[in-house]
C-alpha cells in the first residue's frame, strides 16, 4: 500500500453497488451531516457536555466506516472516549485531527466521478 488513502476504495465500491440510486444522497448526506457534527463536537467539548460528544461520536464513527473512511472513524472513535475521561487537551487534538482527515476525505470524493 502506497499513501494512506482517506477512503477504502472497496467499501466505498460496495456501498455504490448496494446503494445505486440512493448512493449520491448518501454520500451528499455524509457530507453535510459530518460538517454539523465536527461544529457540534468543537460546541460540545468547549461547554463539556461529554455525554453529547459521545453520542455524536458513536454516530459518526458508524457512518464514516460505511463509506470507507476508516481513518476519520478511528479518530472519532478515540475522541468518543472524551464522554469518560474528559481530557479537554486531548479531546481539542482530536476534533483537530477529524477537521484534516475530514478534509483528506472530502478531497478523496471530489476525485471520484460525478454521482450527483
């Protein structure tokens, strides 16, 4: 394996096969539903509500694995332990690291041919 890819290809290929029409509203809806999320999250730990950070967190990791974004789900993952530990300099260095993988991931699907 070369550079890290932000996105598994295979699974996102299954998912567009499964998924046929509805594959652009799904991947529209990942989008748009990620981008409140992380803005949720920053709003989430800067009050501490720790609770909410780990159901967004739990939500998130869900749909990131099933479009193949394996690496932003494993972020979230760590971040979702912010609801028992709530270690605020950690917690900023991993909505930090969602933010760049999420930009890796936007990049990688802007790539693909058009679905909309």
């Amino acid at each position: 394996m070369t550079a890290h890819s932000p996105i598994d290809a295979t699974t996102y290929a299954e998912l567009q096969e499964i998924m046929a029409d509805e594959f652009a509203e799904i991947i529209d809806f990942f989008i748009t539903d990620t981008e409140s999320s992380l803005e949720l999250l920053q709003h989430c730990v800067d009050t501490q509500d720790s609770a909410q950070v780990g159901t967004i967190c739990h939500k998130l990791k869900s749909s990131s694995k099933i479009i193949g974004a394996f690496a932003l789900a494993d972020i979230t993952h760590l971040l979702e332990g912010y609801k028992d530990h709530q270690d605020q300099p950690t917690a900023f260095l991993h909505i930090t690291q969602m933010r760049e993988e999420f930009v890796s991931v936007l990049a990688w699907l802007k790539q693909q041919p058009a679905i909309a």
